[in-house]
C-alpha cells in the first residue's frame, strides 16, 4: 500500500479548556478525496482546524508528507503544502477577484497560474475586476478553492463547500474537484449533503464525541445508507 500523504494518529485538541478532539485517526492516500461526516459538533471543523494548526492546542501525530507538522505553527502550513477553504470562505469583500487571487502567495511548486486558474473557472474571469461584495455564495465559493490552487498546497481542506449552494452551482463544484482530482490533487472535504459527496469521495470517516468511529469506501454508501441516515438525523 502507498505511504499516505496524511498521517493523523491520536490527535487531540482544545478550545481553552474544552476537549474537542479525543484520539482523531485517519490516513488520507496521495490523490484520494476523503469525507468527514457525523452529526453537528462531533468535531469534523475541529480536525480540520487541528491539522491547519488554527488551533494551536493539540496533541498527537500530524505526518504530513514525510514531515512531522503537530509542532508546525498556522503561519507555516501553507508553505509545507496544505490548504484550507473554510465554511464563511474568507473573501476579502473590499478587493477584487483578481487581487483576492493573487494575494495569497505562492508558496510551493505545482501551483496553477491565473490563465490556468480562469480556464477552470470562467466565471471568475468574467467577474475577475468584481469586488468580493458583488460575489454570489457560489462564485465566492468558486474564488476561495481557487485561490488556494495558485498557491501549490498538495492537500486541500474543505468545509461545507457546497453549503447554501444552489444545485447547479453544487454540481459545478462537484466537477472541479473532479477535475483537481485528475491532477492528483488530494483533498479531505467536510460534508452533509451525501449525493455530493458520493460523487467526489472515494472513502468515507465517520465521526462521533471527537474521534473517528468507522471508515469505509464509497461504494459501501449504499449498504451503510440506512445507518448513516439514522446515526447522523439526517
Ligand atoms: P458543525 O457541522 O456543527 O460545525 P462539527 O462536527 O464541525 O459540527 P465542530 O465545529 O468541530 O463540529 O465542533 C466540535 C466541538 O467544539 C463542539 O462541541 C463545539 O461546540 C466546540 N467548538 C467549536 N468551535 C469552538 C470555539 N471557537 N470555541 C469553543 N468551542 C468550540
């Protein structure tokens, strides 16, 4: 079996005094999409918070890429290849398409240029002197992966890309990670709408109280259907 790309063993964290994380396990292999899912405040932004180092109280093993990250700062992170697109998007509403693509630095190498960035994405580049505000949810979306592609992160985080999204704009996001896939781009996405992430996800991590009970592959989504939908009410 190849060496995962992400490692995370025992991992655990804190917001002040409160025990988030207890004990998270999970191996994402190069080129694979993988899904969190499991019922509000199980810990699922948590982790990817953890991993990011957002939180800077953790414990455990982050291996990365070869590289021990659990002691990495949040400033470092990018620059060792990972990249993460929160729920709210972080758009910088008083700048432009353009200048929110290109602020971000380049930070490693394989990441796209903006002529590469607009073939994937022609919207952006008909909005590309729109300021943030004038964005849709789903074109701010579209710009806050992007934004991280220039940046050559290896594995991207994604939480709740598709959340308030209207279907057909779900549909498009579906396609570009399809098509960052092909590129070998490795991402774990947090994620409640099923149908999407069937699509997209080859292996699925169940979580519950801050660790991760169960994982399987997409094509047992069907069979586990019924348990997932009585365990998550949803
Ligand atoms: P959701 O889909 O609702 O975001 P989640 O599975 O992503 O659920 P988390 O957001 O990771 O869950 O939350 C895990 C736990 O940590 C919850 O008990 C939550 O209340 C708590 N928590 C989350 N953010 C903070 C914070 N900034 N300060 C303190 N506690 C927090």
């Amino acid at each position: 079996m190849a060496e995962p790309l992400l490692r995370v063993r025992g991992l655990n964290a804190w917001y002040g005094e409160s025990h988030a994380l207890h004990g998270v396990d999970l191996d994402i292999l190069p080129g694979e999409t993988v899904t969190l899912v499991g019922r509000n405040g199980v810990g699922k932004t948590t982790t990817l918070r953890a991993i990011m180092g957002i939180i800077p109280r953790r414990t455990g093993e982050i291996r990365f890429d070869g590289r021990d990250m659990i002691r990495v700062p949040l400033h470092r992170t990018a620059h060792h290849g990972i990249g993460f697109v929160p729920e709210e998007r972080a758009i910088f509403s008083s700048l432009t398409v353009e200048e929110n693509l290109l602020l971000p630095p380049v930070v490693a190498p394989g990441g796209m240029e903006i002529a590469e960035i607009y073939r994937l994405f022609p919207n952006l580049e008909e909005r590309r002197a729109s300021p943030g505000t004038k964005l849709s949810g789903g074109e701010q979306q579209m710009l806050a992966i992007a934004r991280i592609l220039r940046s050559g992160v290896k594995l991207m985080l994604l939480d709740e890309p598709t959340e308030g999204l209207a279907p057909v704009i779900v549909q498009r996001i579906g396609e570009i990670l399809t098509t960052l896939k092909a590129r070998g781009m490795t991402v774990l996405l947090v994620e409640q709408n099923f149908r999407f992430a069937a699509k997209v996800a080859d292996r699925f991590y169940l979580m519950d109280h801050g660790q991760v009970l169960d994982g399987f592959p997409v094509s047992e989504l069907p069979a586990r259907m019924a348990q997932l939908t009585e365990t998550l009410g949803v």
